[in-house]
C-alpha cells in the first residue's frame, strides 16, 4: 500500500488526482533540483568541444539534448532547422547540435544530408560531458511529444539558454513564455522556424530570457529546496507512525 505520491510535476500531480484517484492527503508535489555549479552558463568563449571547424563563423548554434527516440521527435526540429536556413540571410553562421543517440538519427541525417547541411549539422551521440555541450549552445530547443518534467530543460535554463519547447506535460510548469523562452505544438515545423527565426539575429533578447531563465533556477529548482521538502514528508510519515 503506497501511503504518498510525490508527483516531480503538477500536471503528473494532476493525473494522479483525476484518473488514478489518489486522495489529497497521499499526494505530493515536489520538482526536481539542477546541480547549478556543474550546469552554468558560458563564461567566456563558446568551447569548442573538438569541432573548432564545425563551430568556425558560427553566430547562432541552436542545441537539444535527449534520446534520438520517437516521443522526442528530433525529426521535426531537423526540418524546422533546414526551413530555417533556406529563408535565412544569416543562414551560413547557424549551426544545430543534437547530444544524444537513438534509431531516429538516421532518418534525422539523411534529411540533413538531402537538404545540403551536412556541414552545419552534428549529431554528437551520446556523451558524459553534456553541460559543455549546453554551454556551447545559444538556444535550446526540446521537441517533445509527450515528457513528465524536462531534466534537460532544467540543466539548459541552469547553464544560462533561452528555451523553446513543445507545450507538453510539465514542460509549461518551466517556461515563462516571452520571459525566459517559447513554447509550441508538437510535430508542427513551420511554426518552430518562425520562433527559431528571431534568436540568431537578436542576441540581446537571448541573454535576457537565458539569465531569466537561469534566475529561475536559482529561486526555485535548487537540490537544497527539493531536499527539505523531501525531509518534511518522511517526518510528517515518522511522527505519524
């Protein structure tokens, strides 16, 4: 018998409620925290992680870190990305990283190689060195079709990015939109390339919603923060035994 939830999202806190009907008394709600001395905005020059080449005249590189899986749908961004650079004047300085492996990244390569852009794109696989990867990001963007509550979006608004976003699960419970980023509907590319359009010639407006961003985090998504409200529920269970 499970005597209390702890749901990481209200929207995941609000499933338990309606559908599986869990009684106020047994549910918490309680977010996840971001270690905000490993995941810290850039300070300095972008790293250039071994691809000095790649990043070469690069003035806005657009990033995303996750399973190269279905639910995340990185194939929408890779068309949202050579949408973006085919009506682009800035086209030749923007760059997409994706961190990350799974069975769509082939899909997602041969759409980048048909499209010319093979030079402007790099899957990088799976790597332990992620908040590097985010520090060399400008923008970050998730797709998702579905997520509970984003670890990535957190490390993203951490390490200082704006964030763009598909309007899913808890992910609206992160991003103040028009202060720290956007959000849209999932699978819809014309829409992400008309959000993504204004950041690579706008680099003021990216560093006013990355340090909102990053403020966010601050205040509200430390591990000290989760910790005690972790702390407070096994008490309340000890004093009640």
């Amino acid at each position: 018998v499970v005597d209390q939830y702890i749901a990481v999202s209200q929207d995941l806190a609000g499933w338990l409620h309606d559908t599986v009907h869990v009684a106020d008394e047994h549910l918490n709600q309680i977010y996840n925290g971001v270690d905000q001395a490993k995941f810290h905005p850039r300070q300095g020059s972008r790293p250039d992680l071994g691809l000095a080449e790649f990043f070469a005249g690069a003035t806005c590189v657009i990033g995303s870190v996750g399973r190269m899986v279905k639910v995340k749908d990185y194939p929408t961004l890779v068309r949202a990305f050579i949408q973006l650079c085919r009506q682009s004047v800035e086209r030749n300085g923007l760059r997409l990283v994706i961190v990350g492996g799974g069975p769509t990244r082939d899909e997602c390569q041969k759409l980048v190689d048909d499209a010319g852009l093979s030079g402007q794109v790099y899957f990088a696989g799976d790597r332990s060195d992620t908040p590097d990867w985010l520090r060399a990001f400008d923008v970050f963007v998730l797709p998702s079709v579905g997520e509970g509550i984003s670890n990535t979006i957190l490390e993203a608004m951490a390490s200082g990015l704006p964030i763009i976003a598909t309007r899913v699960g808890g992910t609206p419970e992160l991003i103040e939109e028009g202060v720290s980023g956007l959000m849209w509907s999932p699978g819809d590319a014309d829409t992400l390339t008309w959000i993504m359009a204004d950041y690579p010639h706008d680099p003021v407006r990216c560093k006013r919603e990355g340090v909102a961003a990053r403020t966010r985090i601050e205040n509200e998504f430390s591990w000290d923060k989760a910790a005690a409200a972790y702390q407070a529920i096994y008490e309340k269970l000890t004093c009640a035994a």
